[in-house]
C-alpha cells in the first residue's frame, strides 16, 4: 500500500486568490479566536462586516493603504478595573483582545469616503469605490 504524501501549503490557495472577489487575510492575532469578517460588493462601494463583541469605538482602528483595508481591535483585560482603589481583584476571566485582519478589495476605493459604524458588537464598514471604477451611463446620440 503506497501513502500518498500531503502537501502542508493549500493547491487551492492561488487559485481562489485569483477568482475570489475579495481576498482576506489574518495579518497578526494574539488570540486564539479570530476576527471573522464578511465582505461583499455593492455597485458603488464594498461592505464589511466584523464581529467585535465587547468592544467600543476607542478599541478599534480602521486603516487603508491602497486597496487594502486593515482593521485592527484590541482591547486591555484590565480596563474594567476601577483605578485608584488598591484592591486586589479576586477573580478576572476577561482576556485581553488583539486582532488584526486585513483584506484587499480588486478595485481602486475613495479612501476619504471609506466610514464605520459599530452596532451592538457589529462593526460595519462602507468602503467607497472610487469614481473611475463605478458604472457610468453612457447616453446614446441619435446621427444626422
């Protein structure tokens, strides 16, 4: 009986790189649980979708170079504590969050456009194409 030998690096990889509308991709976590991210594109812009429960506003940063959006969440077990109190805490299950992910959008974005909100742990990206890749309507001239 032969054993056919695995590959560790995924055949598919390049290929889906190159058909996917979106590719994404983990940059850094500190976590065992990763950032999941839904992207998807619209006629005018690309959205995306994270999960960030327990997070605020002031926990995550948004960034974008080029096509590529990063985002980046990170949030100090600590920072629950009462401060100044001097006590000891007795118990603390809370982890400290740091995640970063990244995707790269197949067309050229408005970066000055690009907007988020955060929603019951939901964070929302809008992510603006730029005008030279939208659809135009061309009006059609009837000849002489």
């Amino acid at each position: 009986m032969m054993l056919a030998r695995r590959n560790i690096f995924d055949p598919f990889a390049a290929l889906e790189r190159e058909f996917a509308p979106v590719t994404c991709r983990s940059a850094e976590s500190t976590t065992r649980v990763g950032l999941p991210i839904h992207v998807w594109e619209q006629e005018e812009s690309f959205i995306a979708e994270a999960d960030l429960p327990g997070l605020g506003p002031e926990d995550i940063t948004i960034e974008v170079l080029g096509r590529t959006v990063r985002i980046r969440a990170e949030r100090d077990a600590s920072s629950g504590d009462a401060e100044g109190e001097g006590e000891p805490t007795p118990s603390r299950t809370r982890r400290s969050i740091r995640a970063v992910r990244e995707f790269v959008v197949p067309r050229a974005i408005d970066a000055e456009k690009v907007s988020a909100t955060l929603d019951r742990g939901v964070l929302t990206l809008t992510v603006p194409k730029a005008e030279s890749e939208r659809p135009r309507q061309i009006p059609v001239q009837a000849g002489s």
